[in-house]
C-alpha cells in the first residue's frame, strides 16, 4: 500500500510541478504562485493522512472518500496541465538546437526560448475541464439519478407477463452516501415507476453492514406489487475489511442478510423462485457472486435452477456481468433476461444516447452498462446506484432501470 502510494504521489508532484509552470507563466504575483503549490501539497498530505489512518474494520468515511476525490481533480489538473506544458518544452527545445545551428549568431544567443503566454491559457484551459468536471461529479453527479427505461421482446414470453414492468437497482454502497434527502428522493423516483417487480442486483454496502443502519428505514420504503428480490454483490461478504476472526466476519455477513430480510427483501442465494400470473409464470433465479479476475466465486448456477426446467421463462439475478460472459451464454438452458451491476461504469465517462458510449470501464468489461444481446439471450448491466472510491459520478449517472417485457408479434422475425 505504502509503496504503491509513493509511487502514485510522485506521480502526482511531476505533474503538478510541470502544471505550475503554466500557472506561473500567467500570474506574476509570488503569492498566488505560492498559494497555488501550497494547495497542490495539501491536497497530497491530506490523502496520505487519510490512508494512513485508515481503519479496514470499518471501511472508507465520508472524510476518506473526499480527499481521494479532490487528490484526483487535482492530479487530473496538474497532470493534463504538465503535458501541455512537456509538448511545449520540447518544442522549444528543438527549435533551440535548430536555431543554435542553422540561425545567425544573432538569433541563437537569445537564449533559449520562454514560455508563450498563449500555449499556458490553453494548457490550463483545457484541463479545467476534468478538474471542473470531478469537482463537479462530488458536488452533484454523485445523485443526479437518471431512471432508464427498455422494452424487450421475446418470443416466448408467456402471455400473462406481457407487458410486465421490472425495476432493477444495484449497487447501493450505502457507506458512501452522505445526504438523506438525495436518497429518500431516489427511494421515492423508484417506487414512481409503479413496476411489478423490484430486483436489487448486489453490493448493499461497501464493507460491513452497520453501513446500512442509517438507511435501513428509508430503504424498508421500497415497494412494488409482486414483491422485492435480491442476491449478493462481492462486497456484501466482508471480503475487503479485517475481521478479528472468521466467526466475525460470518456474524457480520449474517447480519446484512438479515438486515435485506428486515427491509423486504426476498435474498436468493443460488436458488430460484416462481413468479406466477393466470395460470403461467416466470423462473426468476439468483446466484451468489460470480467474478472474473480475482473476485469472489460464490456463484453456483447449477445449484440455483435445480427446481427450474429448462423450457421456464428465465430472469437471471448475477452481480457481476462476467458471469453471463463466461457461464450463462454458452450455458445449456437458455435465460431470457441477465440483469448485473458491478462495475458502476467506473463512474466516469461519456455518454450521448445513439451517438457515443465511452468509459475506461470498457476496457475491463466487456460488457460494463446497459442492454447487451447475444445469442437470443439479454443482458442489462446496471450502473449502480452509490458510488466508491471516488466520491461522486461524471458522465455515468447513478441508475434506476425499467425494463418492459413484451410477447413479440408473430410474424416477427428475431
């Protein structure tokens, strides 16, 4: 840890030393050019602090997620800064050479070339933006809640069921969360949907499930006509904060089972429940967490359709979409809907609807947000709802999904 932060702070002071220099050539006053790198410092003490006394039994504070989010506006700032600032430097550092060896002796003993004022405006100007936009992300983007809808058509739906509204949320992280207000909000925007089904696809909180109690009773608010469903996500087990022991870590996963059963919620751990309607209905199964690369694999889908047969209508509830990558598309039995969460969409990126998708997510998922389809069989990947690590969104909106199940027309061809 110590040793990955020395690195990442270095890092973090090149970029900033080579940022100052834009900062510097547009404002004289030593003051403010003091001011300037005294914040840059503080911003990287503060971090250092905070990760120094960071508690794993009891997971990221409030205090913690701020300093790592203004460490990355700042690191952003002095880094997109630098390389304008590099590009330049070697700029004139060529056109040096160029004009001690092929200009008069008159031009090349002016020295070498200083700062153009111009090439700084832009450097700082063009890396205000992410800085801006991070700041942003913490102050607002974090519960600027966005409710997606998607209609889907199958071909074997059962009649019953067409037109059947599901809402999907995923992870809460509510150790992150910081204003009651936002989240009584959301709770209230889900419950607007008026859907026939909840579905809650994992990750609760962030390490240990006292994060919960503050928001037991407003989560306990959550309401749809057929009931609330859910499975776990890989931070729900306790897997990422020390544990005096194994019992207290089981105790504690105990609890945030019962906490889910409290609030409502139907926990489906590797098993399968019937959704009936007129005489038909819908296998609706959950599988403990299953992730590629390292994250826990709890996830046994053998287990969770032994009650089911291979001709039911399938609605898969599995945390990480990897699964669906690497378990469920190739699987014997065919499911209908997978619905996931997991990877926030990193929580920054660029989305225009039906021009560009884009986030660093991508290159870690391969499918990382929204409706994916593949061998008749779809998948939605939720956004999340919370956020962690960074304390906030940029260009990836916290979720709320609605999903419309439609009987496709005969006649229509797949």
């Amino acid at each position: 840890m110590s040793r990955f932060f020395i690195v990442l702070g270095i890092v973090y002071l090149i970029g900033a030393f080579y940022g100052f220099q834009a900062f510097r050539t547009l404002v004289k006053n030593p003051y403010l050019q003091i001011g300037y790198a005294l914040v840059f410092v503080a911003v990287l003490v503060n971090v250092y602090v905070q990760f120094n006394h960071f508690d794993r039994s009891q997971g990221m504070s409030h205090a913690m997620g701020v300093s790592v989010g203004l460490f990355l506006a700042f690191m952003a700032l002095g880094f997109c800064t630098g390389i304008f600032m590099l590009i330049e430097d070697i700029v004139r550092f060529f056109g040096w050479i160029f004009g001690k060896l092929f200009q008069s002796d008159t031009v090349s003993a002016e020295g070498f070339p200083s700062r153009r004022r111009f090439m700084s405006q832009v450097a700082l100007g063009v890396a205000a933006v992410p800085f801006l936009s991070l700041l942003y992300g913490m102050y607002k983007g974090k519960y600027d809640f966005q409710v997606i809808k998607h209609t889907l058509e199958f071909d074997d739906l059962p009649d019953a069921f067409d037109g059947y509204k599901i809402t999907q949320i995923s992870d809460i992280h509510s150790g992150s969360f910081d204003n009651k207000e936002k989240i009584e909000y959301v709770v209230g925007l889900i419950n607007e949907q008026g859907s026939d089904i909840l579905l809650f696809t994992g990750d609760l909180v962030n390490n240990v499930a006292a994060e919960m109690h503050p928001w037991k009773d407003t989560f306990s608010k959550l309401s749809a006509k057929d009931g609330k469903y859910s499975v776990l996500g890989n931070h729900d087990y306790g897997d990422y904060a020390e544990w005096p022991s194994e019992e207290a870590k089981k105790a504690n996963l105990d609890e945030l089972k019962q906490i889910q059963k409290d609030m409502g919620f139907d926990l489906i751990l590797n098993d399968s429940r019937f959704l009936e309607k007129d005489g038909e209905r819908l296998a609706l199964v959950g599988v403990e967490n299953w992730g590629e690369g390292g994250f826990k694999k709890a996830g046994d889908l053998e287990k969770a359709i032994q009650n089911i047969d291979s001709n039911d209508f399938k609605i898969l509830m599995s945390h990480d979409p990897s699964h669906w990558q690497y378990q469920v598309i190739d699987h014997p039995y065919h499911y209908h809907l997978t619905l996931s969460g997991h990877t926030h969409g990193m929580q920054f990126g660029v989305e225009i609807p039906g021009w560009l998708k884009w986030s660093p997510a991508k290159y870690r998922y391969k499918y990382w947000a929204g409706v994916y389809e593949k061998a008749g069989q779809f998948i939605n990947v939720n956004r999340g709802l919370g956020f962690i690590g960074y304390p906030g969104r940029v260009g990836i909106w916290p979720e709320v999904t609605v999903i419309e199940l439609k009987k496709k027309p005969k006649g229509v061809v797949s």
